[in-house]
C-alpha cells in the first residue's frame, strides 16, 4: 500500500458525517500497509486539502517516526 492516501467526500456530507468517513478510511489504510502502521512513532498527516464543486479532497500522507 501507498504511503499517501487521497481522500474524496462530497460537500453536500455534513462535517460530522465527513470527519466520520475519513476516520474510518484511514483507519483501514493504516491496517492496510506494507510496513504496520505504528501508533507510537508514526503519524497520518493531512498534506493538502482541495475543494471543488461537488467535493472536498483531503491528502494524507504517512509520517514514519515523527510522534513526539
């Protein structure tokens, strides 16, 4: 699996709905990974964010060693 992860949700989703969805995304990806996912020193961290007219695109990118 990728280390980067682009996340589309359309923009009619209210915020709770989205932030929900999200979670959920990438909490599957982090299980998905070639190299496990480790919560201590690892971090998901959003690079870039992008609306349009129908959508938000959320871009997530995978830390390694980063956690304070």
């Amino acid at each position: 699996m990728s280390e980067s992860k682009v996340i589309n949700l359309p923009k009619k989703l209210p915020l709770a709905e989205r932030i929900s969805e999200a979670k959920q995304i990438i909490s599957e990806w982090t299980k998905s990974l070639n190299i496990p996912f480790n919560k201590k020193i690892d971090t998901v961290q959003l690079e870039k964010c992008e609306r349009n007219r129908k959508e938000y695109r959320y871009h997530y990118i995978i830390a390694r060693g980063t956690a304070c």
